[in-house]
C-alpha cells in the first residue's frame, strides 16, 4: 500500500489495535459524484493488516492522516 509511511501497535487485552498512518496529503479517499460505492480502500486497508501481522490478533484498524482519525476498521 503506497499511500501508508508507518504504522503503530496497541495491545488491548482482547486483542490489538493497529494504527496505520497515511504518507501525504495528497491521498484520495472520497469517491467522484455520482459514482458507485465501494469499499476498496478498506478491503485493501484489512488485506494489508492480515497478511502483513499475520501472527497478532487484530481487533481493529485505525487510518490516521496527520493528527486526525480517518476511519476505523473493526474484526
């Protein structure tokens, strides 16, 4: 995913909680006008937790850009 730079790790006592936090500004996330739905961005966001931790168990998915909280995924 070329759009993240880092990401964090927050052990819960249920399970972890990944941060991953978005490189520039410039990322796109609204779709056009008009335009069907779809969750690409969030099918590409839990692809890249699962096969990148494959070993912890994530509960969750926080998208960060700059200091504001862009979304939240849920397991």
């Amino acid at each position: 995913m070329e759009f993240l730079h880092k990401y964090g790790v927050e052990r819960q006592k249920d399970g972890i909680i990944l941060t991953l936090y978005v490189s520039d500004f410039d990322t796109e996330f609204a779709n056009e006008l008009g335009s069907e739905m779809s969750s690409s961005h969030q099918e590409s966001v839990c692809e890249y937790a699962t096969n990148r931790f494959p070993h912890l168990n994530i509960k969750a998915v926080k998208i960060v850009c700059g200091g504001i909280m862009m979304g939240l995924c849920e397991y």
